[in-house]
C-alpha cells in the first residue's frame, strides 16, 4: 500500500460537485492519499448552478465516498475542515458563519504559515464580471460546459488514432480568464487585499489555474481547479508550499 503523504494544509477550489464535469473521482482519491491537519475547500465546492438544472446536475456514489473520506479525516486524525463560498456556491451566503466541531463554513479566512499570513478566499468578488455581470457569468458557465462535452468527443476521436489527449476547452478558457483577469486587476486587486488585511500571502481559485509567484511583494497562490487541471496546493510541516497535480501524485 503507497504510503499516506503528510501535509499541515491541503487546498482545493473548483470542485463543481454536481457538475458531470467534476474528477469527483480524482478528487476522492487524492483526499485519501493525504493526512492533513488543516483541510480547505476555496470556493465552488459544490456547483449550486448547475444543481439548479435538473437535466444537467449529476451527484452519484461518488459524491457519497468523497464526504466519506473528509469525514473519516476528521475523525480519525482530527483534521479541522474549512468550506469556503465561492460564486457557484453562493447559497453558503444564507449560513454562513457556521461552526461544527471540527467543520467550518465561512466566507474566506486568514491562515497563519510559516510565521506569514496568508489571506485565503475564492476571489469571485475580486472577478468585475462575477460580481457586477452576474448573467454574463452564468452565460459564460454555459459555454464552457458545452466545450467540455466537445472536448470529450474530440479527443475520443483522437485516441483512436493513437494522438494525446488535448483540452482545447482550457486552453480557450485560459485565454477567456486571462483577458478577465487583465481588465480587472484581478490578482493585483486580491494581493493589495491582502496586504490591506496585514497578510504576506494570498490563497485564491476561481479562474482555474494554479500558480504560485511574488506580486509587488505578496505571495500570490491559486490552486487550481478538478474539472481539468485536477491541481492542490500543500503546505509542509516547515510550512513550504507547493502545487501538486493528481496525476503526479498517484503516479509516485
């Protein structure tokens, strides 16, 4: 049996639970490979827009192991968990705060990492179409849906004749997300929060691609997402951190 990789923080954003598009699967897997003391959802946990449409929701067993395993961190090894809002799951808006035991429902958090501060929230307040277009949002999450079903017959179609697998619907929401995020200042306008709220850091998801670098001074880092990217970001017992890719990760 591989052994359980041990981490003080372990963050994930995007999961889209509800979505047929989420690695809820993968998601799963990684979470049981892991021991964390600290366990943090950032943002579109689960995808209330698409639960809203009744032809395109999808929840399984799947969904039922991955709750599973984030409860028998907790009780097994005393993981405290934190569930973040993000825009997808704005209905978090009408509970929260809320505190259970070991579980916790917020709107974002300041987590404290090798004598830093890290500001830790989704960012979708930060995104200018988000949070003043919300029907360009919605329409956007549309289209993007629509390219991953294309996605999915194109590189069926590829794999027959033997060719990599090629995501063109992330590769054309990167562009999408890089011209949002370019109009907005969104990761400027997430580091000078940061810095406002007397952090060294910030810890964000939302555009669904995972980096790590220095913005005039303030760590910028996003973990990613598990529609595509299947991407985390941990944080070791001296307080480093690093992005993983579950692909990696199992292959180890």
């Amino acid at each position: 049996m591989k052994e359980r990789k041990k981490y003080r923080t372990v963050v994930l954003s995007d999961i889209h639970l509800g979505s047929k598009y989420s690695k809820v699967a993968q998601a799963a897997d990684f979470l049981a490979s892991v021991d964390a003391e600290t366990l943090i959802f950032n943002g579109d946990t689960i995808d209330g827009w698409q639960l809203q449409k009744k032809d395109n929701a999808f929840w399984g067993v799947e969904h039922s192991r991955f709750f599973r395993i984030i409860m028998k961190m907790v009780e097994q090894h005393g993981t405290e968990v934190y569930f973040l809002r993000g825009n997808h799951d704005d209905f978090l808006d009408k509970i929260i705060p809320m505190i259970m035991g070991k579980l916790n429902i917020l709107k974002d958090m300041i987590l404290e990492s090798g004598g830093k501060k890290f500001f830790v929230t989704h960012g979708d307040v930060f995104d200018s179409v988000t949070s003043n277009m919300k029907w360009v949002a919605k329409l956007g999450d549309v289209m993007y849906n629509f390219l991953l079903m294309i996605n999915v017959l194109y590189n069926r179609i590829q794999s027959l004749f033997g060719r990599p697998y090629y995501s063109f619907s992330q590769a054309i929401k990167n562009k999408v997300k890089k011209a949002v995020a370019a109009s907005s200042d969104f990761d400027k306008m997430l580091t000078d929060m940061a810095r406002v709220k007397g952090c060294q850091g910030v810890i964000c998801g939302h555009i669904h691609r995972p980096e790590d670098r220095m913005i005039d001074g303030i760590r910028y880092l996003n973990s990613g997402d598990w529609v595509e990217t299947m991407s985390a970001l941990v944080e070791d017992s001296e307080g480093n951190w690093e992005i993983v890719y579950y692909k990696e990760n199992q292959a180890v």
